[in-house]
C-alpha cells in the first residue's frame, strides 16, 4: 500500500521532512478494523510529533490521526462495524497513522461518517470533535441542553480546528455566552459565522475587552494556544471558583496563579482513553455518532476549510507548513491517493 512518513525529525523545508513509500497492508486482529483510508485531516499534532518524536534507525513512522474512509476488513473480536460501512475517526497515538491507503484502528474510537457529509468532509471532524467535546462536557463540565447558563465561556484561538467545532458545541448545545478570540478580520468572522456571541483580540489585552462587552462573568476558559503568553492575564478578570481547561504544551505555566480565586485546571487530551485503553474508552465511538446525527440534523457542520489534493508527501509538507504558521483557519483536508 502507498503510505507517507518520514525516517527522521527535520524541518519541513527540507526535502526528507516527509516523504512517499510503499509498505505492507496491516492485518486486523482483536477489535481492529482495517480501514480504507479515503480522505485524511492535518492537525498541530501531525507536525509537533514529526519534530520530536524520531523513529527508531531504519523505521518509517507514518503520521495522520483524522480520517474518514471505508470499513475493509474486521478483527475477529469486532462487534460495531462490518466490510463497507463509511466510518471516521481519529486513531492512537501509539500507533502507525492514517496517512496510509489502508490503517488499522480499535473499533471502540471510531463512529459511522455522517451520512449527509463528504469524506473529505467528514475527515475534517473527529479529533477537534472529540476534544473540543471532552474538553467542554468532560473538563470544563458544560451543561448540555438550552436552558439559560448565566456563565460565559471564553475560547482563545476560537478559529482553529478545535475552536471551530467548539463554538459551535457550545453555542448549539448549552445556555453559556460565547466569546472567542482571534486577531485578524477574516479569522474574527469565522468565529462569528460559527456562532461566537463575541469576538476579541487576543493580540491586545483582554481584560479591558472583555469588561467592556459588559457579559456574564468568565467561569469557564478553553485555552486552545498559546496558553503561556495569555493565561495570567487571563486569570485577573475569571469569576472566583472557574474552571480554566487546556489542550496545547505551554513551556511555561504556573497553576499557582489561579490559586486565590480557587480556579481549577483542567488538561484535555483526546489520545488518553485510547492510550491507556480506560474502561470507558467506547465513550469516543458514542461521541463521534452523536456528532454525526447533529450533523446530519444540520445542527452542526463541517470546519472544513481548505482542500490540498490527494493524499501524498508534497501536499502533506504544504499543510504541515501552513499549521506551523499558526495561521490556518478551520481545518485541511487531503483526499484520495
């Protein structure tokens, strides 16, 4: 099978960053599906494992955790899915990933494509999905269902992959007053268009902004980059007993600084339960369909943005590229091969 990866950590420009071979197919065991992979998604994670985690000499260690694809063959323990249906999904971390034609994936994380959605479409939703629906439900502990939430949750970095499933959540599922941040206008919009009830600009200070919207107070923060630069500012206007979340590696990050107002601190990432194999790993499987059936409901869509072509090491090296930026907006998606 045809497959993209890379032999060492190197810069993106350089020619080897990532590169186009051909490997064996995978065979299912267990609770494995195998699944024919039709579109894939890059996220922040793809390029912050190909810079630090280096495979062992003479080993290719295929990246990509999005996917949307065809269901080709089963373990003998699988009991969810069958040969043929649509699925998407984001796989392990401890993994090979799913930049490959054809990638094995417990079946407990994956969930059936929405129905009404492309695979390149669907390939843009299952790992800002679940994290943004963790990070809301399971660390921030949101109240689904509309009744009014005199509480607002803030979102830095609202146009992201993650902040653009997120606002959406928020806005489609709970009561809470939304306020995302983004600097530049078209990025602003986004999150407006999402359903953001505010936007401002984290490149400025966000105290006077926030106070100015005259908004219930900030209980509630999900603090999806760049955490080191904002998260002090951040704590001097959170109401007393909030709850600040995370998802990125901030290299510098003192918890003591919520300490007076009794600010708890919650870290989200998607890959524990699949990583640890938790009891309660099959909660993504049941998350994943139920954001199809929202999708399919038109409650939710796709934070599909931009398309790259097929699935190869060039088309891959440019999205890389642009998520190191920092100045992507929803999400990438390459498809087909």
């Amino acid at each position: 099978m045809k497959a993209v990866g890379y032999k060492q950590s190197l810069p993106i420009e350089d020619q080897d960053a990532l590169i186009d071979f051909e490997t064996a197919k995978p065979e299912p065991k267990g609770r494995d599906i195998r699944v024919a992979v039709k579109a894939i998604s890059a996220n922040p994670v793809d390029y912050k494992v190909r810079k630090r985690a280096a495979p062992p000499e003479g080993e290719t260690k295929i990246l990509g955790y999005d996917a949307a694809g065809v269901v080709d063959a089963v373990g003998p323990e699988v009991t969810l899915f069958k040969p043929g249906d649509e699925v998407f999904y984001a796989g392990s971390i401890l993994r090979q990933g799913t930049n490959a034609e054809f990638h094995l994936v417990d079946e407990r994380i994956v969930g059936n494509k929405p129905k009404s959605l492309s695979f390149a479409q669907a390939a843009a939703l299952p790992l800002t999905s679940i994290t943004a629906w963790e990070l809301l439900f399971d660390r921030l502990g949101a109240v689904p269902g509309k009744s009014v939430d005199p509480r607002t949750l803030l979102i830095t970095g609202g146009a992201g992959g993650v902040g653009s499933i997120l606002i959406q959540l928020a806005r489609r599922l709970t009561g809470l007053t939304l306020v995302a941040t983004a600097t530049r206008p078209e990025s602003q919009k986004w999150c407006l268009d999402l359903g953001a009830h505010a936007v401002i600009d984290h490149g400025k200070p966000m105290k006077e902004q926030i106070e100015s919207l005259r908004l219930p107070p900030v209980a509630l923060v999900a603090s999806l980059t760049f955490t080191d630069q904002h998260y002090k500012s951040i704590a001097e206007f959170m109401a007393p007993q909030g709850r600040f979340g995370l998802i990125d590696d901030p290299p510098e990050f003192n918890m003591g600084t919520f300490k007076g107002k009794a600010i708890s601190v919650h870290w989200e990432s998607m890959f524990t339960r699949s990583s640890f194999q938790t009891p309660d790993m099959i909660a993504q499987h049941n998350l994943l369909n139920d954001v199809a059936d929202l999708i399919d409901k038109g409650v939710l869509r796709t934070t599909l943005d931009q398309t790259f072509g097929t699935i190869n090491a060039a088309n891959l090296k440019r999205a890389h590229a642009l998520l190191e930026s920092g100045k992507s907006r929803g999400k990438i998606v390459l498809e087909g091969w």
